[in-house]
C-alpha cells in the first residue's frame, strides 16, 4: 500500500520528473500532490506508476511517455512519430505572427510539421489564417490532424503529405514560409543523447551535414512566396551564418537573425522580392 508522498520518495527519477509522471498517471494537478499526499493509491495506478517511471529511467522522454508537451500555451499530443516541441521554436511562431501582422486573411505554410505545433499555434493565434501544414510522414501527419481538430474551433490548417515542397500548388502564394527542419548533421554526438535517441531520426537530421533541407527549402521558397513575402527557418546554433549566406545568394534581402531565450543565433529569415511575371 502506497501513498503519492511515499512513491515519490521511493522513485529514484529527479522528484521533478516523478511529479510530472505521477500527475499523469492520476490525472491529479500539481496542487493534489500537496493536498492528497497521504491518500492510498490504487495498486494499478501504482503499478503503471512504476511502470513510467522504469521507462523514463531508460531514457524515453517525458513528453512520450505522458503523450503531451505544451507549445505556445497550447497541450499538443505527443508520440513517438513526431519531434517533440522545443520551447525555442516558440521564436519561429513569433517571428512568423509578426511577419503577417499587417496581412488580413495571411496565407501560410509550415514545412516539416510534426506535431503540427507551428501551424497550430499560428492559427490560434490569428484565426483569419489560412495554414498548409505538410510532412513526408503520414504518421505525423495523423498526429497533426488530431491536434488540430482538438485544439482549433475552426480548422484553418490544411495538412499536405509531401517531401517538402514537391505537391504544393505555386499559385497559393504564400505569405509566409516557415520550417523547423532536420538540422542536426549526421555525424553530431547530441543524435545519440537524451531525448533525440527516441525521436524520429529523420525529423532531427538530413543524414548529412545538416543543411541539406535547409538548402532545398531555400531553393524552392521562391516560387512558392507571394511578392514581397518572408521565409523564417530555425536551424543549429552555429548555423547562423551559412543560412544567411545561402538566404541571400538565393536572392532574398532584409536577411537576419534572431537569437532564442538562451542567446543563440536560432531563426534566420529574409524576404522575397518576386520578380513581376510571378505576382499578377
Ligand atoms: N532543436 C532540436 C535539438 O537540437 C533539433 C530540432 C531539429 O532538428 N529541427 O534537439
């Protein structure tokens, strides 16, 4: 027989970790850990309890094994065909909201959606937007789906399975283009390090030197950028400069950094003056 103050203090995870699990696993808030301490649990909860806890202790992320991560004020499924939300892609909804500030009705697209956190918060937060959200993988894909459908009143997002651009129309004319894509090169330790050995490889690195993606992207934004419009791509924190070089040999001008929470260089961005013929 146990209680929540006892478990925690058998569980050998960082006590932060084991609140986290055991919460899910009662569907308890934080203030009933305080509150309901000394209550006995059932021996199933404890059970699957001890069960998380054996998994975490392996390695698995936390967001995997409660099924949830919060972006952006918002409680995305998580899964294990999906990355999982970082906190410092909250600057790219930013960077990508203030570019369409002035843009009623903007037209957006999100390359590499996964959990579908970039376009889903985007729409949230401006529901005039018209959002086309597109991955390769029809599993994140499913997942993206039910986060929309869960957490729009009105689904703004049209979810398009491509390798990025290739089955997207030209004549949407996007405002703005924004990618969180694999940026990790394939040789990098950190592949082999916490959270990322459970992620899907493909949505954390190109198998090359990490720019590859970010390289295709920048080729074919382009066509597919009203006149006038922006790209916003996170990438590495020593990525800065290459993406900046490759923004601008592509033609792009205003183009810029900006650095994340802990002050890295993580988004670049530019804007596209398309030639005459592509605008009427
Ligand atoms: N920011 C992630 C990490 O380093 C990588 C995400 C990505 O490749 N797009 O853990």
């Amino acid at each position: 027989m146990s209680d929540a103050a006892a478990l925690l203090r058998s569980c050998a995870l960082p006590q932060l970790e084991a609140r986290i699990l055991l919460m899910h696993v009662l569907g308890w808030r934080r203030t009933e850990l305080i509150t309901r301490d000394r209550e006995i649990l059932p021996q199933e909860a404890v059970a699957r309890f001890e069960a998380l806890a054996a998994r975490r202790l392996n390695g698995e992320p936390i967001a995997q094994l409660t099924a949830k991560r919060e972006f952006f004020g918002l409680d995305f499924d998580v899964t294990p065909d999906v990355l999982i939300p970082r906190p410092e892609t909250e600057l790219l909804v930013e960077l990508a909201l203030e570019a369409i500030a002035d843009t009623p009705n903007p037209r957006v697209l999100d390359l590499g959606t996964g959990t579908g956190a970039i376009a889903i918060s985007i729409a949230h937060a401006r529901a005039d937007a018209r959002m086309w959200a597109v991955d390769r993988s029809g599993a994140a894909l499913q997942v993206a789906r039910a986060n929309a459908a869960r957490l729009l009143d009105k689904n703004t997002v049209t979810f398009i399975e491509s390798d990025w651009t290739a089955n997207i129309d030209p004549s949407l004319a996007f405002d703005t283009i924004v990618s969180n894509p694999p940026y990790i090169a394939s040789d990098d330790p950190h592949l082999q390090q916490g959270d990322l050995r459970f992620e899907p490889r493909g949505a954390l690195t190109d198998d090359a030197d990490g720019l590859s993606a970010i390289r295709a992207i920048i080729e074919t934004a382009p066509f597919l950028l009203a006149g006038n419009r922006t790209l916003w791509l996170e990438h590495g924190y020593d990525q800065a400069a290459f993406v900046r070089a490759l923004l601008t040999a592509r033609g792009f001008t205003d183009v810029r950094s900006v650095r994340d929470l802990a002050g890295i260089e993580r988004c670049s961005g530019g804007r596209f003056i398309a030639r005459a013929a592509r605008l009427e």
